[in-house]
C-alpha cells in the first residue's frame, strides 16, 4: 500500500545529541545529515547509509541533481517489519523521517520504495491541501520512473504494477474533479494517474524527456519544496520548461471534472498487456524511453 502516513506520537525527530553521532552523505553536491533512533539493530544502522545513498542517487538521476541542497533524515523506530512509513517537512533544512522496524533485515532496504517517495517530495513546491494529489502523484510516479532508469527496481515490474493499481485513481460515482476527491485512492492513485498521462502527451506532443524534463525545469526555476506555490504556477513552468501547455490543459480537464480515463486502451498503446510487454504496440519506445538508465551521477 503505498501512502503517507502520520507518524505515531512521540517519534520526534532524534537530536543528534540524544542519538549517535549523525553520518553524512554527500550526493551530487547535497549535503544529507542522517539521524539515527539509537533503537535500531547495529547491522541495521550500518546498512542505512548505503540504503539512503541509493535512493537519494535515484532521485539525483531523475531531477539531473538531488532537489535541495541540504537535508536532514531522520531514521527512527517503528513496529511492524520493514520500512513503514515516511513524511516531509519543509525546515530549513527540509526533514525526512522515515520509520523502520529495528530489527528490519538490512536485505529487505533494496526493495524499498519510501525513502524515493519521500526525497521525490523534496523537488516539488508545497502546495494547498486541495492540490495533495499532485504531491503525492508526482512523488509516487516519480518514485517508481526513478527506480526504474536508477535499476533499483525493473521497468516490467513498474509497469505490471501501474496496471494492476492504477484503476484505483478513477473517479468512483459522487467523486467529483481531482481538487474536489480528498480520498487516499484519488489522491495517490488519480494522481499517478495525472502524471502517467501527461508524460505521455508531453513526449507525444515533441518533449523527448517528457515529465522528467518538465519537473527538472521547474526545480530549476526554484520550484523545490522550499517554497510554497499556487498549483497554476507549478504547471505552468513545468509546462515552460518544454514550451507546451499540456500539464495546464489536463489539470484544467480534471481538476473538477470527474474523467475516467480509458485505461485498456492506454495500455495497449504503450504495450502493457497485464504481465507482459508488448515492443510491437504504437508507443513501445515512448514507454521504454520514461524507464531508460539516467546517466551515473
Ligand atoms: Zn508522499
């Protein structure tokens, strides 16, 4: 299931003067301080950096540089196994606290999706809550593309699971546009699905680098989660970043419209025919482009 989670009550962030000494990752440039729960398995610990340096390349990857200069994570207990649950707060620095079991197997880290999900946030403005599911579309989208062009995960397994989970972001009867739908299915799911098709109009329409080169001129226009932005302002210089209007047109469609997108048909375009890919359908090589490697950085 893939949602952010409020933290339980009294996972505070851990000061570094009440836990270990903080370790520090520099990637492209950024600099990440890691704060460790001092709950948490010394094998645990030690796998951590090498966990959140991967992720945190991904994210490099995609947006050409890690979104801000400066961040603080935050890596604190949790019940249950595995990683649980992350959220984000602006700062400055910009924090992250990402909850894990303390005796979560170190192996089980490569497979983990949050802390992607959560540094995804990090490259998008802050917005009104009525705009959630752009934050949450963006960051899990993104996620996942990431992972994919990053080899953390394989683009097969992306899209056999955009297939299987995407119908949940379909507006269901009484939902209305995705501004007006506040529901965990529309918010995370519609919108992905938001940000599934305009990568696809964008790079449809002439923009080789499709979403990805849009989200990155809008981090270069000084649209990080630093600052706070109206929704239209968002689109609009991602929209610039690659001269077109796409991104302004679909959320003018679905904004508060409810628009059920004809997903077999979106799939037999690009090729996903539930567990398989298909390089003979239309738009094979535009799918195989969202998921190409990124340069290492
Ligand atoms: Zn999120």
């Amino acid at each position: 299931m893939r949602r952010r989670t409020a933290l339980l009550a009294g996972l505070a962030l851990a000061a570094p003067g009440r836990a270990a000494a903080p370790a520090v990752l520099e990637v492209g440039g950024s600099r990440l301080v890691l704060v460790f729960d001092d709950t948490l398995a010394p094998g645990l610990r030690a796998a951590v950096p090498d966990w959140l340096a991967a992720a945190a390349q991904a994210v490099a990857g995609y947006f050409g540089r890690f979104p801000v200069p400066a961040a603080e994570i935050a890596v604190v207990a949790a019940d249950g196994p595995g990683v649980r649950h992350g959220r984000t707060r602006p700062g400055p620095p910009p924090r992250l606290q990402l909850a894990l079991a303390p005796d979560t197997d170190p192996a089980w880290l490569r497979d983990d999706w949050i802390a992607v999900h959560e540094m995804v946030h990090l490259a998008v403005p802050r917005l009104a809550i009525a705009h959630n599911w752009l934050h949450e579309g963006i960051a899990t989208y993104v996620e996942g593309v990431a992972r994919a062009r990053a080899g953390l995960t394989a683009p097969r397994r992306l899209w056999i699971e955009l297939a299987q989970q995407l119908p949940q972001g379909q507006p269901r009867p009484g939902d209305g546009g995705l501004d007006d739908s506040p529901t965990w299915a529309r918010t995370y799911w519609g919108g992905t699905l938001f940000c599934l098709l305009a990568d696809v109009r964008l790079r449809e329409r002439g923009a080789a680098g499709g979403l990805q080169q849009a989200l990155q001129g809008l981090l270069a226009a000084g649209g990080s989660y630093a600052v706070a932005w109206d929704i239209r302002r968002v689109l609009a210089t991602a929209d610039a970043a690659v001269g077109q209007t796409t991104l302004g047109e679909l959320y003018a469609q679905m904004k508060d419209t409810p628009v059920r997108i004809d997903l077999d048909a979106l799939w037999a375009r690009l090729g996903v025919d539930g567990t398989r890919l298909r390089e003979d359908a239309p738009l094979a090589a535009l799918r195989r482009a969202i998921t190409a490697a990124d340069a290492p950085r």
